[in-house]
C-alpha cells in the first residue's frame, strides 16, 4: 500500500484565535463567529476551503462554507445558539476538479483542442468521488460562549446592612429587597452584594479602618466567619436564607440579578481554622499568619494556603461554596482579589462551575499588574475590573481604550468600568464637584458595556475622603451608614435616562465597536459606536470646572450623507436637536448643566421641522 501524499495546503493566522490557541476566545449566544484565514498552496492549482465546528457536548463536526477574500485570505462564520464551550477548525486541499475546470476553461477561451482534457476530466471526477485525497486541517480552537448579560450588564453595589429606613436599627435583606423598586427604576439588572456572611471578632477593624473596634462596630464584611458559621451562612443580622430567596425573587421579577461576592479568606473566627488548620499557614510561634501588604496588616483577616500538603481538600471544599450558593439560586459571582490565589485554581473551579452551569458569571475583582488581569479574563473569568477609575485625561483614556479593543485583549477581555468602589474614591470625585461625578457616570456607561456604580454613595454625591487617601470617610467597609436616599440633586433621574438609553441603542451594548472621532480640543473626548443601522456619537467635557467648546467632524462620508444635505443631531440626555450641515460641527458644554452629549443623527429633511432617523 502506497503512502498518503502529504498535504500541500499552508493555513495560517485563523482568528479568532488567543494566544495561538492555547486559550479560548469569548462570545455570547446568538452571535455570529466570523472566522478567518490565510490558506494556500504553491504553484497555481485551485484549493477548496471549509469551516469546520462543533456545538458545547456534541461529537459531530458541522462544515460551513467559506469564501475567498482575496490575497490568499478567506472567511467563513457560524452561529452560536447557547453557552458552553464551542470549537471549530479550518480544511484546505487542493481541488483536481476545480483545477481541471479552470484550465479547460482557458483552453476553450483561447480556441485549443480540449479533446484530451475531457478523457483527462472523467478520470479527475471519478477519483475526486472519494473525497480530498489529502487535506490539511488547522488546531482546534475553542470559543467560550456566555449568556448575553456576559457583555451587556448595569451593575449596582449595595450593602444590605445599610438598606435601613429607619436610622436606629440596621438593614437587613427584606430592608434590601424593599429597595429593589427603586433599584430597578435606575435601570440596574444586577444588584451586587458584598458578603452577607457572619462577621469575625478578633482582629475586627473599627470605623475609618481603626485597629481597635468598639463594642458596636460590626466589623468589615470580608473578615468572613464566626462561631455562627462561615461561607455557608447567612449574618443572622441580615436575615435567613428564607429572606436571601425572597430577595432573589422579587429582584428577579424586576429583571435584576443578584451578584454575590465571593471572598475565599477567614476571620480567625471562621470554623475552618479550627476544623482544617492545614489550610492556613502559620508562623514560627505556631499562630496563624494574617493578610498583609506592608505596610497595611489585616489582623481581622486570614488567607488560605493554596500550596498546603492539604491543597486538593482546600480546592474542592472552595469548590462546594460555590456550588451551596449556585443551588441557592445565584447565578453571578464578583470574586474578591482573585490575583491573590492561584490561577491554575481558578482555571479547575471555573471549568467545574461551566461543566454543569454554563450560565453562570464570574467578574474578576482584581486592580493589580495589566498581565495578571490578562491571565484571570484568559482563563474564564466573564468580566473584569479596569483601569478606567484611575484615566482621567483625554490621552490616557484613548490610549487605554484603544489597548482594550484594538489589541488580542478584545478577544478575552471583558472590561467593566467602575467609576468608585467600596475601597476607592478617586481625586477626580473627591475635588470635581458634581460635574465630575456626572461626567464619569456617562463615560463609563458608554465607553464600556459593564459598567457600575457603588452606591448610593455615587447617585448621592458623596465625596469626603480620608486626609491624602482614596478611601471613603466613614467607609460603609467598617460601619452601618443611614442614607438619605432622596437627597436633593441626587442622580438618580440621570443615572435612570442613561441606562434606558443603553437599554434602547444597541450600540451601547458592547465595547470593541468603539471609534475615536476628531475634535479640535484635548478637553473634549469624542467617539463613535455601531450595531448594525444604530450609530450613536458621545461627546464628554473632561474638566469639571470649566466650559469647552470645540468642532467635531461627523464622518459623513462613512455615514452616506452626501455634502450639504442638513441633518439633525437629537440629543438623547437633554432631548434638544441641532441642524447640522457639513463634517464639522461645533459643540459647547458647560459642567455645570450637562458636560455630555449623546447624539443619533436624522436626515431627510421634508419639511422645515420635519425630520426621518438617519440610522
């Protein structure tokens, strides 16, 4: 028996593709996966191409067509209809019948004797019957397809112990689910909570971070455990898990899910450092080590071992955390400084997790080293926290926006933009006024597709910080906070028109659409984004004291709008509309009263007032 001729088809560059393959790319159900590649062969016979993919838990391979694009590049595209990890790959081979036809077809062109070529043709069809001789077959890659709320999401922090109408006693999970009315109205559909589990004594921190804390201070959340239990328990102070469902229900029928943080750490109090101290590490004098990031100490804290001889026990108890809450109903997990544990952990527990709920999310609280952050997004997390808190000026904004849809980042990292935390309270809010607070709502609202606020220290303007710190003064972290949730000027109505708007323009419901567009002032950012017939235009005054006017070019061109036809610019934040001729176009915006635009563009004028969408 003969041996097989080797392939002669070269394919490379199939995207999308990360890291060569090594890890997967990511999507959400009900796109279209556009797969592309360089495919060729020497010499000038003709190759055939074809897609090839297979849906999350099926054995069978399903072809698509792909098409040639020129200079050797090809493209081809397949859906995909639920989450679960789908893989695809790509064939080449030379195609003798193809071949043959093109060249009996310059032959006949030229008026030659084809008589041969013909008797030569019917050997070609009956031997290409069989099938390619001798394909060559691209890797496998894999794309990791979410729920569609993985790219589109609106999130909002709350503390459950703060959710108390009555300033003499503390929330609770029902004060919490009473809020989900007001909650929803903003136009939050996830509602994140930080952990809701018994609190530590020892080493428990008092208000404004104190290492000694009075007989009332509650301590902060994420020192996790107590003699009333650990990470499989409620605070009895907030309420039962009867009340965490009934919350789960009511935020449902409100089209809100609930985020549950996921903090793998210990008060000392936590039954685990009894029951399983091979989990902890512990110092020469036989106590166990507590966190610290010198020169801060978080004695009210202890990390687990993740390198322990007891490490496969650790994981797969971790594991069944996770797994207590999925049961419990939750479907969205905001991990707590996951750079911090191992990624190969976080690598077996996400697959764990998707193995039997490919629905669930994970978004990776980590402000720590861009590579670090790269690697968590790599190995499954769903979203990640940003850089954006700290971007202020125009070039560090566009230059970090364009890294995270320009570059291979696109392909794995879901950005959330988050303008204040819990821990952070940037410079810019604290000095900005309102206008600060107004201008960075909008631009992480339409820069990003996630994005949250913690409030309702944001929708209430709260901005008093520790001396020389990015730290909240009487941080809701160390103590019970009584809001005046109706405070005058709050931003509550904005922050409910932006996320309708987000909501109505799908646009606004992903990232990596994003374009930069011209404007002639450094104080002005600018940008484009498009699904589809939906084109919207953004506009933000960067200084929150001073106003800035400036031309923006529209790309009129791009747009199909032919020069000098008017068009209108509807402001979709104030409602007001400018009649537009030409590309450049000038803008003014004062702070104080709005420092954005949001723009759709109507043309078609009919009548002097009277206007079609454009988009």
């Amino acid at each position: 028996m003969s041996e097989p001729v080797p392939a002669r088809v070269v394919i490379e560059n199939v995207c999308p593709s990360v890291e060569g393959g090594k890890f997967p790319a990511k999507r959400v159900a009900g796109d279209l996966v556009v797969v592309s590649a360089d495919i060729f062969a020497e010499g000038h016979d003709v190759i055939s191409v074809r897609l090839l993919f297979r849906a999350p838990g099926s054995p069978d391979w399903i072809p698509a067509p792909m098409e040639f694009v020129g200079n050797d590049s090809w493209r081809g595209e397949f859906s995909l209809s639920s989450p679960g990890t789908y893989r695809f790959a790509v064939e080449g081979w030379v195609d003798p019948v193809r071949t043959w036809q093109e060249g009996l077809k310059k032959k006949v062109d030229a008026g030659l004797d084809v008589s041969v070529d013909m008797l030569l043709g019917a050997r070609i069809a009956e031997k290409a019957a069989a099938g390619p001789q001798s394909p060559a077959r691209s890797q496998e890659l894999e794309i990791l397809v979410e729920r569609p709320k993985a790219r589109f999401s609106s999130w909002y922090e709350a503390f459950p112990r703060s959710a108390s109408p009555d300033p003499s006693r503390p929330g609770t999970l029902r004060d919490l689910e009473a809020l989900a009315p007001e909650i929803a109205r903003m136009g939050f559909d996830v509602l994140y909570l930080p952990p809701i589990h018994p609190i530590g004594k020892t080493g428990r921190k008092g208000k404004n971070n104190l290492v000694t804390a009075s007989q009332e201070d509650p301590g902060s959340p994420w020192a996790i455990g107590s003699e009333q239990g650990g990470h499989k328990s409620i605070d009895p102070g907030l309420g039962t898990f009867e009340d965490f469902e009934s919350l789960l229900q009511t935020c449902s029928a409100r089209g809100i899910e609930i985020a549950l943080d996921l903090a793998f750490q210990c008060s000392p109090d936590h039954p685990y450092v009894k029951e399983h101290p091979e989990w902890f590490k512990h110092r020469p004098d036989g106590t166990i080590q507590y966190a610290e990031n010198p020169p801060k100490k978080y004695e009210d804290i202890v990390p687990f071992d993740f390198e322990s001889a007891a490490w496969r026990s650790l994981w797969e108890e971790l594991k069944s955390v996770v797994f207590f809450w999925m049961e419990k109903g939750v479907r969205i997990f905001r991990v707590d400084n996951p750079h911090t544990k191992p990624f190969a952990f976080w690598q077996w527990l996400l697959s764990e997790v998707r193995r039997e709920y490919p629905e669930v999310l994970f978004l990776a609280e980590a402000f720590t080293r861009p590579k670090v952050m790269a690697r968590l997004a790599k190995i499954g997390f769903s979203q990640s926290y940003t850089y954006f808190t700290w971007r202020n000026a125009k070039r560090e904004l566009t230059e970090y926006i364009e890294e995270l849809t320009g570059t291979e980042l696109k392909e794995y990292f879901r950005p959330n933009f988050w303008p204040n935390t819990p821990d952070i309270l940037p410079e810019f809010l604290q000095y900005g006024g309102r206008p600060a607070f107004v201008a960075r709502l909008i631009l992480a609202a339409t820069l990003s597709s996630n994005y949250g606020i913690y409030g309702p220290a944001f929708e209430l303007l709260e901005n008093r910080a520790l001396e020389g710190r990015e730290e909240y003064l009487d941080s809701e972290k160390y103590e019970i906070r009584h809001w005046d949730r109706e405070r005058p000027g709050n931003l509550k109505p904005l922050i409910a028109r932006l996320n309708a708007i987000r909501k109505q323009n799908p646009a606004f419901q992903q990232t990596s659409n994003l374009r930069f567009r011209e404007v002639d002032n450094d104080q002005l950012l600018f940008f484009s984004k498009s699904a589809g017939a939906d084109v919207v235009f953004v506009v933000v005054n960067l200084d929150p004291v001073n106003t800035q006017s400036g031309w923006i070019r529209m790309p009129l061109r791009e747009l199909g709008v032919t020069p000098g036809q008017p068009f209108l610019g509807h402001d979709l934040l104030s409602e007001e509309k400018y009649i537009w001729y030409g590309e450049r176009n000038f803008v003014k915006l004062d702070p104080r009263i709005m420092p954005a635009h949001i723009f759709r563009l109507r043309t078609r004028v009919r009548r002097e007032t009277d206007f079609d969408y454009f988009m």
